[in-house]
C-alpha cells in the first residue's frame, strides 16, 4: 500500500493528522494547476484551500478503484470552472485598485512556472476544459488516461481537444514574442508529445 492509500485509511479511521500526507503530496502541483486555470495567484491560493477542505469532506466517498490523483483532479477542474463561472457575474463591477494584490506564501515560487502575461493572457481566451487539458498534459505531464479520468472525457476525445487547443494557441500567440525567446511556438509545438 503506497502512503496516500495509507493516508486515507488513517483519516477514514479517525486520524486525521494524515490529511497532511495529502497535502504536502498535492500542494504544489494543485496550486500551479489552479494557478494557471485562474492566471490569479490570491485566486489560486483561495481555491487551493477550498479545493482540500473539498478533498477531506468528501474522502468517505473516495473508492480505492479509482484513481486518487484523478479524484482529486476532477475535484479541483470543477471547483476552477465553478469560480470561473462566478467570477465571470462580477466582472463588470470595477474593483478599488489593489484589492487584488496581498501577499503569498506558494506564489513566492511561481518563477519556475511562470510562463509570462502573453501566454497567460491567450490560456484565458481558451475555453476552461482545453485549458485544463493543456495545462494537465503540458505542465502537470498527466497522461491522456488520467485526464480523460479527470475530465469525463473518452482518452481520444481528449486527445483530439488537445491538439485543437494546442492549434489555437498557436495561433493567438502566432505573432508574439514572449519573454524574450522568438521561438516560443516551436517549443509548444514539441510540448506533450511524448
């Protein structure tokens, strides 16, 4: 039995200083997840917390058949679509300046994931679930088997998705220039084709 099995045996029978095994198992590619499903980092930071309460208050109905990593996956996709979906009802109210930026703990480590506003910019033109499977297969290196698990998708309708999303972003950022390297379409090109 690997440690997150264990893990969740422990919570299901009292003990639930495990969860922490969880966390600390899932909390940085959860948050570069939802960091780059929200392009926010405070948003990120947000839904990450809600995403593990969501985890925990719901671990009774985790099966061991399925896929811990897919489960908690499609938990944190739907929460991201869900926020997404609110957030957009509030975008025509303006925001006082500032009330967005606070200080962040995990966000401090974002240079190594960072791609830059143009191509964060373009990921948010494209619809939530390419997204999702963009940056599952692309940053989160996620098989087209486990996205399929965390999207509800058959593994060759993801497939297809993600060769039309990879096409499209292509194509926004066709002429531009991102961080300096010209050759920023060339390395999407050859992203998740392993």
């Amino acid at each position: 039995m690997d440690i997150i099995e264990n893990a969740i045996n422990l919570i299901k029978n009292g003990d639930n200083s495990a969860f922490e095994v969880i966390i600390n198992s899932f909390q940085k590619p959860l948050f570069r997840y939802c960091y780059h499903m929200l392009g926010n980092i405070s948003d990120a930071e947000d839904t990450l917390q809600e995403i593990f309460i969501k985890v925990y208050n719901n671990l009774s109905s985790y099966k061991s058949s399925t896929n811990f990593s897919a489960w908690v996956y499609t938990i944190s996709y739907n929460h991201c679509v869900n926020f997404l979906s609110r957030k957009k009802l509030f975008l025509f109210l303006p925001l006082p300046e500032g009330l967005n930026k606070g200080n962040s703990n995990i966000g401090d480590s974002l240079t190594d994931m960072e791609y830059g506003k143009e191509l964060n910019s373009a990921l948010k033109i494209l619809a939530s679930k390419d997204r999702t499977i963009l940056i599952l297969r692309c940053v989160e290196e996620k098989s087209y088997d486990e996205i399929s698990d965390i999207v509800k998708l058959k593994q060759s309708a993801v497939r297809k998705r993600y060769e039309r999303a990879k096409k499209k972003l292509k194509a926004i950022l066709e002429n531009t220039t991102i961080n300096g390297d010209s050759d920023y379409i060339g390395k999407i090109n050859t992203v998740g084709k392993q």
